[in-house]
C-alpha cells in the first residue's frame, strides 16, 4: 500500500498534536506525551489518508460481507469507520451513485480518528520536531 497523503496526514498530526499541548497550557510539561499522543491519535483528523481506488477497493469488499485486504486491525477499524460513514450519507442520499458517495466522504467528512498506532504516531511526531522526514 503506498501513502499518497503521508506529508499531509504527518503535518496534521502534529498541528494535533501542537494544539493539545498549548490547550493543556503550563500543565503541559507535566503530562507525559504519550499521553498527550494518545488523545491525539483519538482525536477526529482532518480527513481519510488513503487514495479513492484503495478505499474503494477495501469498502466494497466490506460491502460484500469480506474483510478488507489489510493485516492491520488499525486499518481494518479505518475502512469499517469509513464504510458505515459512506452507508450514513446513502441512506441520507439514496440517489447518489456509491462512488460520487465515496468521493465525497473522501473529499468533505473529517475522519473519526488519526489511524495511527501510538508507536507510529510518536515516531512521527519526534521526527517532525526535529525537522526530519517522517
């Protein structure tokens, strides 16, 4: 799977991530970050991360009553959070065509969540603060 959004997922989880620091104020430097990473891999993200064909793929096959084709339960949880946000915006709109469904969910809802272990996610966040590639 190639990531066609890793700048922009990276640079939004550490704006995220910024900003739960400067809400919790001077209590900050007595919070451990992984805590703080925690609440931001939870908190809801700007969109989906993932390119229409793969998340076509992937929500049709659960659609079709099998699994998505990923080995991650992360990923598993994003495609099953997207496929019940695109069944939410058919029944609202049941004339749309799944993929003009799909490519407005993709384009226009924010995501439930960052689909990030935590792991990954301070790997990220330490990489960006030292002004490195992610």
């Amino acid at each position: 799977m190639e990531l066609y959004y890793k700048e922009e997922r990276d640079r939004d989880l550490f704006r995220a991530y910024n900003a739960a620091l400067k809400s919790l104020g001077k209590e900050a430097v007595n919070v451990p970050r992984e805590k703080v990473v925690r609440h931001v891999i939870y908190s809801v993200a700007p969109r989906f991360y993932i390119s229409y064909e793969e998340a076509r793929r992937n929500v049709k096959r659960i659609i079709n009553g099998r699994s998505p084709r990923c080995a991650s339960s992360i990923r598993i949880e994003m495609y099953n959070d997207l496929a019940n946000l695109l069944a939410g915006y058919l029944r609202r709109r049941p004339k749309v065509s799944f993929n003009d469904a799909l490519c407005t969910v993709l384009a226009e809802k924010p995501a439930p969540r960052f689909y990030l272990s935590e792991r990954s996610a301070l790997l990220i966040i330490y990489q960006m603060q030292k002004g490195g590639e992610s």
